[in-house]
C-alpha cells in the first residue's frame, strides 16, 4: 500500500517531494540502471534514474527533459510522476567510494536506503562522484545553497522533518509505507537536537602527526567513516563543542551512540568526551610534562630500542620481554616518530606507576597515537588506568572492571567467556566443536582477550572496539570476543583437527576486511548478547597453565637523570639499572665527576667523592676504542691507604658489580660480587682508583688516562676489554673520559 496522496501530514510532505522532483529543474545526470530500496527489500527494479541539484528521483519510464518539456506546446505539458525520490539535503550516508563496490547506497535521515546497481563499476563510480559533488553543497553550509523562487522554497518546506515526525511515529505501526526511525530514534544525537541534520563535517580527517597516512589510507574504508558520521547530527556536534562533559542524564545515549563508530574527523572530539577529559592540548601538555619530568628527570630519552615493557610478563603463555612489533600488531601504521613515542609511553607508564601487567595497554596506546599526540594519548589512558588501579582493590567487584590489570582479573574473565560462549545463544557450537577437538578452552579464551583481541581484529574494527572501551571498560572486550567467535563459527566448524583450529584461532579475523557491513554486525551481535554470569562470581583458581603465575626475571626500570647527565647511553643505563638494589633504584643518579666538567685531576674527583661519601654510586670509564667499562659500588671513593674494610660499609658489599659492553655488541654483560675475598675498592692520588682484588677488575692511573683490567676473584670476571680473541685480550687500555655519577 502506497500512501501517495495520504492526507496525513508525513503523506503530504511525501507528495511534495514527488512533486518537487517533476519540477522543471537543471539534470546533472541521468540514466537506466537497477534499484533496491528498503520498502521493497526483496525486489530489484531497473528504473530511470535522474539527479537535479535538489532531488535524486526514480521513474518507471523515461520522463521529458527539461528542454523537450519547454519545446511542447500543448496545454497540458507530458509530466511523469516518479516512483520514488529523495531530497538530497535529507541524504546522511552516500556509501560506494570504496574500491570494488558494485552499487551506491544512499540514505536518508529517516533510514530508507536505495542501492543504486549499475552495468559497469565505472558507470556506479560516475554516479557517485555526481551525487557526492552536489551533496558537498549541502554539507559545507547550515542551509541548502540551491537557489530557489519564494514560492518553490515555501512549498518544499511547507512540511518539516520535525512537524511530520509525530505523525510517522504514531502511524509506524499502522502504515505500511511509513518508515520509523529506528536505531537514530532514541540516539544521543536525537536527545540534543531539535531537528536531525547530518554531520556535515569532514570525515577523514583528524589523524595525527605519528600516523603513516598512506598505510592507515590502506586500512580505512570510505564507506565505513560515512556509515560513522551518520549517526551524529550537527546539532550534537555543536553541543559536544560547547559542552566540557557529558551530564549524566545524556551518558547511556552517548554510550550507546557511540557503539557505532566515529568518523576519524570526530574521534579527537567524541574519544576523549568518553574518558570524561575534554580535548585540552593545554591541559594535556601539562599533565605530560610533569610525568615525563617524574619519569626520566630533565633528560627526556629521543631513541629506544627493544626490549621495551609491555607489560605482558609473569605468565606461562607469554614471552617475558617479547619485541615491540611482535606485541603491536599494528605498530607498521605508525611512523618511526610514532614508534618512538609508543616506547615512551610504554617506559613512562611503567617508571611512574605500580603497574605490572596490563597486556592491552601498548595496543590502546598504538591505537590512539594514530589519531592523538603523545601528551594527548597519556591524558586519556590516564584516568581509565587510575578507576582499574581502584577496581584492584574490590575483589569481588560484581561487574567487569574497567581494564584488565592483573592476572587475576585475566583469569576470571577469560573463565567468563568460557562460560558464556557455551551458551546455545552466543557461540555453544563453536566451543562445543572445539572441546571436542581437545583444546583447552580456557587457554583459547585467555590468549584471546590478553591483548584486547588486537592480535584478531584488523584496525577499523579494533577502533570501534577501542572507542567503545573508552566509554564501558573491558566488558567490551569480552563481547566482541563472543560476537567474533560467533561470526566465525562456520570457519571453527570447518576445523578437523586440534592444530587446524589453533591456527584458525590465531587469525580468527583475517578475512573480516574493513567494510562496514561487517564491522557493524559484528558491533550488533556483540551488545545485543545478554550476558548472565557476573565477573565477580568467578572462581580465582587458575583455570589454565596459560595464565599459572611464572617469576620474571626481566626487569623494566631506569633513572631518572638530569643535565648534565653525562655520555653514558640510554641503553646501557637501562641495562644496568635492573641490577642495583631495589632500595637504591628510588635514587636520582647525579653526575658529581667528568674531566670534561671539573678537569683531569684525581685529587679533584676524591675531593668531591668525599662531599657524597655516604652515597652509593656508579662509574663508566670510556676507553678510545668505543669500550664501556664500569662499576656499582654501595660505596663512594675514598682516600685510603688499603682496601676498605667491608665491614665499614653502610650498604652491603653484594650489591656492588662490575660491567662492560663491547664495541661491536649492544649486550651490556654484568659481573656480581662473589665473596670470594674482602677487596672490593680502594682509592689514592699515588696508585688511582682501583675496583677489585685478587687482580683487579677495573683501575684507572693517577693521570686518569690508561686503565687496567685483569681477571678479578672478587666478582669472578674476565678481562673487561674484550676483543675478537678472549685469551688475547689485553689487560691495559687507554682512558677517553672517565664518569663519577651519586645516586641521591
């Protein structure tokens, strides 16, 4: 039933439109081609399709054109009614940008839809370029630019979208040809705006400056950024612009509106408003500063190198110290300015704060970094990071927590996927099969969410997963790892053997591609699953060897250093670092000693040794060769005449080592104290600075400008200076500088 002459308000405002379309207006293009439109879903009609600068309409033949209808001269010029038309300034989405596309599809503000299926993908390229060149018009300015006569614009809005939405609300249920809202009905968009306009904005802008643009252009569908912009209208736009947050009132239509994406050109304004941080480059530069200044001192560290903490250590099922790229399976969408500032990130969260495992977290912090500066991206993690640091404390918190912080926390929701994917509804097939097999669930649910399934989703569906993790914590994790399971549970089926499914389960979402379609099915399956078991009911045995606790021995930390901060690299400083006493790593080392700062005098370097002589403290001698030779001791030099006595110390002597890292190798190898003897440091202006006895492991000459290293009992090290051949190392070397650092 067609309600073409319906005397209801909606009727009318749709015999306008048809009207307006045989109206004498300018064609921009025109010609045959099929069509699928909402109302008649299941039918294919091949219709006449003419563009004008207001109207995209459908005829069942071929109608006049505008100069055939000049040249009649009857009294009652030939005018076809078409079947079907829509006002191009109602049109939110033009989708079939995208390489590939056999169709455009348009879309109105009261979600009818037309696939517009051509002879040639060229000829459906040509006919989107028209409509999306005029469409401009309309999206670059608040109100239509056409030009119109006083009595052509009175009668096209002689009923309004916002008059007739009262009526078609009502009639919904009544009249077949009447179309609700849908989806945008109870949206946040809806709540904030009198009348629904598309997001006019741009839709593909808004990348950062640590985003490789051709790679991330690889990744991103046209399509996809235009399904995202049409669910916010210009008027929530202008709100979220003016407004510093969202009320409480507004927060689960914001919640849920955002479910469905942004545009990349809206993601620095709507992802920082999900955190509760209004986009402040100010504020955020501050907040960044401070940390970095907690973190590394005033010596902000430019290069980093692998290994980096991503806090994934202390299990079974992961590496202790895995390479960055193998972590970040995006990483490649980043430059190298943006590698470095994901390293910073990584190595700043990990000096300022308790945090030991949080595997998501290099992946959030690459994901954001496509579209945020580095202070930007820590501004948001930040207060996501302290309600997961206080969900920590509740142990038997009911609901998912915010982010996964501990192993814990892991295995109760990985134990919480178990369970609710063997439920008929969700993804019981799959898992049933995949039992039968002989996997263990589990480990599979584990090894799934550990890093917030980025491992399994290509990029434009992690961001959707991503945008709304921001706003409703790790319980998003867990339902996109069902709706994934669920959409793949043809392909798990198809397994027939134990290492099949493994490897399926490992590129669980190859193949997903970045087209909308399939991100927002997967989105709907994902928040239309009502999940009946409660995080905090789990049990906190551990369910799996996958997650069984495992001691690390790699430890993430450096100093803090300041200016001047002397030559000794960020590599080698990190090296080391993990092997000072954990008691003395809340020190500061400062450089108290350089021949290139105080002048090349030993007395000088005892005098202000003697000024620090209850600090404990380090020393790098750096040969001509381009060795590092150095040492840890609990205690300062001083002026004796003998080895001091250990028992003088005010720190125990098996803290104290030695080291040396080669010319040629990046390895930093360490010699601990062995107690094989009491000859640990002796110091005078007749015989230098000795580290070691029963031969020395390290000495340095009155001059401060040739050195010695033998074999030393005291830490059971070789010669220090190493060369291509061990036994033909030589114990005697030549000093380029020589480094004196306290730890206060």
């Amino acid at each position: 039933m067609t309600c073409f002459y319906c005397l209801w308000p909606g009727g009318r405002a749709r015999r306008d439109l048809l009207e307006t379309a045989c109206q004498s207006q300018p064609i921009l293009r025109e010609g045959w081609l099929n069509i699928v439109s909402s109302r008649e879903p299941n039918k294919r009609r091949k219709v006449f399709a003419r563009l004008t600068p207001i109207v995209m309409a459908f005829y069942d033949q071929e109608p006049p054109s505008v100069k055939e209808a000049g040249e009649n001269t009857s009294a009652k010029p030939t005018r076809i009614r078409p079947r079907d038309a829509v006002r191009l300034r109602d049109l939110s989405q033009l989708l079939g940008r995208a390489e590939g596309r056999d169709h455009t599809r348009l879309v109105n503000t009261k979600c009818d839809s037309w696939e517009m299926y051509c002879e040639s993908p060229e000829e459906c390229r040509e006919w989107f370029h028209a409509i999306e060149k005029r469409l401009k018009h309309f999206r670059l300015a608040r109100r239509s630019t056409v030009r119109r006569s006083k009595d052509e614009s009175a009668d096209l809005d002689e009923t309004t979208p916002r008059e007739s939405d009262g009526c078609l609300r009502g009639l919904a249920k009544l009249l077949p040809c009447t179309v609700s809202s849908g989806a945008q009905e109870d949206s946040f968009s809806r709540r904030v705006s009198d009348e629904f306009q598309p997001y006019r904005g741009d839709r593909e802008g808004g990348l950062s400056g640590f985003a490789d643009m051709e790679r991330v252009g690889q990744v991103s569908d046209p399509d996809l950024q235009e399904v995202q912009a049409a669910h916010w209208s210009e008027q929530a736009v202008t709100y979220l612009r003016h407004n510093k947050g969202i009320s409480a009132e507004l927060a689960p239509d914001f919640s849920l509106t955002l479910r469905f994406g942004a545009p990349d050109g809206l993601k620095r304004l709507l992802w920082p408003l999900a955190v509760g941080r209004p986009p402040n480059l100010d504020d955020a530069n501050r907040f960044y500063a401070n940390v970095l200044a907690s973190a590394f001192g005033g010596s902000v560290p430019t290069e980093l190198h692998d290994p980096t903490p991503t806090f994934c250590q202390g299990i079974q099922g992961l590496d202790e110290a895995p390479p960055l790229d193998c972590v970040v399976k995006h990483m490649a969408l980043l430059t190298d300015a943006g590698v470095i500032a994901l390293r910073r990130l990584l190595w700043t969260k990990q000096l300022t704060s308790h945090i030991e495992f949080a595997p998501f977290l290099p992946n959030l912090f690459a994901t954001l970094l496509v579209f945020f500066n580095e202070a930007e991206v820590m501004w948001l993690v930040d207060p996501i990071l302290q309600d997961a640091e206080r969900d920590m404390c509740e142990a038997e918190k009911a609901q998912n927590p915010r982010m996964i912080l501990t192993r814990q926390m892991l295995n109760k929701q990985a134990k919480l996927l178990v369970r609710e994917g063997k439920r008929r509804v969700n993804a019981g097939e799959a898992f049933a099969h995949l039992e039968h097999l002989g996997l263990d669930m589990h480990a599979v649910a584990a090894e799934l969410l550990q890093d917030g399934l980025a491992h399994a989703l290509p990029f434009r569906a992690l961001c959707r997963l991503v945008g709304s993790f921001l706003c409703e914590g790790s319980e998003v994790i867990l339902r996109f790892a069902l709706a994934l399971l669920k959409l793949q549970t043809p392909a798990l089926l198809a397994c027939g053997s134990a290492t099949e499914a493994r490897e399926r389960l490992q590129n669980l979402g190859s193949g997903l591609g970045e087209s909308p379609e399939i991100i927002d099915s997967m989105t709907k399956a994902a928040f239309s699953m009502t999940l009946s078991q409660r995080f905090g009911k789990q049990s906190s045995v551990w369910g799996s060897d996958f997650l069984s606790p495992l001691d690390a021995n790699h430890i993430f930390c450096r100093p803090r250093l300041f200016e001047p901060r002397g030559k000794c690299p960020d590599e080698v400083w990190e090296a080391v670092w993990s092997w000072v006493p954990k008691g003395c790593r809340i020190l500061d080392p400062c450089l108290i000693y350089s021949p290139l700062l105080h002048g090349t005098s030993l007395h000088t370097c005892l005098e202000l040794a003697q000024k620090n002589a209850d600090c404990p403290m380090f020393f790098f001698i750096y040969t001509t060769t381009g060795h590092i030779l150095g040492g840890y001791s609990p205690q300062m030099w001083m002026k004796t005449h003998t080895y001091m006595k250990l028992a003088d110390l005010i720190r125990p002597p098996e803290d104290a080592f030695v080291f040396r890292r080669d010319q040629q190798e990046n390895a930093v190898e360490v010699f601990v104290w062995s107690g094989q003897n009491e000859l640990l440091l002796h110091a005078s202006e007749a015989s230098g600075l000795i580290f070691g006895g029963d031969q020395v492991a390290l000495s340095i000459g009155p001059c401060l400008g040739r050195g010695e290293t033998r074999p030393s009992k005291s830490f059971n090290s070789p010669v220090l200076l190493k060369s291509n051949h061990e036994e033909d190392s030589s114990g005697d070397f030549e000093v380029a500088t020589f480094e004196v650092f306290a730890l206060v």
